[in-house]
C-alpha cells in the first residue's frame, strides 16, 4: 500500500513542470535539477519508460547541450502523459 500511496503522488510532483517550463525557457541549470529529481522518482517507482528517457535528458543537461535535451521532450512528454493516464484511473478507481 506504501508504494501505491507514493505512486499515486508522482501526479503531484511538480519537476515534469518546472523542467517543461525551464527547457522552454533556457534555463539549462534548473532543467537539470528538475530532470535529475524527476529521473530519480521514477527510478524509485519503478516507471522504467521516463526513467531511461530522462537518464539520456541529464547527461545533456549536465553537459550543457540544451538542445539535445530540448529536441527529447516529445518522447518524454508522451511518457509522462501515459502514465499520469494510467495513474489517474487508479487514483479514480477504488482499487
């Protein structure tokens, strides 16, 4: 029950957001944080997809190549968007 308590919460994390917003920005340094800690909450729910995505994410960011990490978003933001789907029917259903 702890791990479906925390996964659930993964839809109010908000580092998906800050990283959207600070990519679109240019703001390579807080993209990297918010990449690192979004990459490390999947790592410990288990949402493998959008981890290995953001594992990639970071090395650029880290390296200061914003574009790459700009151009990985689609990908990313079609793995987020399936799984808050996923979670959402959980949460809504009384599982």
């Amino acid at each position: 029950m702890l791990y479906l308590k925390y996964l659930i919460r993964f839809t109010e994390d908000e580092n998906y957001r800050i990283l959207s917003d600070s990519l679109a920005e240019g703001e390579c340094r807080k993209a990297f944080e918010a990449a690192h800690t979004l990459k490390g909450v999947c790592g410990n729910l288990s949402v493998k997809g959008m981890e290995i995505l953001l594992k990639e994410q970071v090395e650029y960011l880290r390296s200061g190549d914003i574009e790459k990490a700009k151009l990985m978003m689609p990908e990313l933001k079609n793995a987020y968007e399936q799984v808050v789907s996923v979670l959402e029917r959980m949460k809504n259903s009384k599982f």
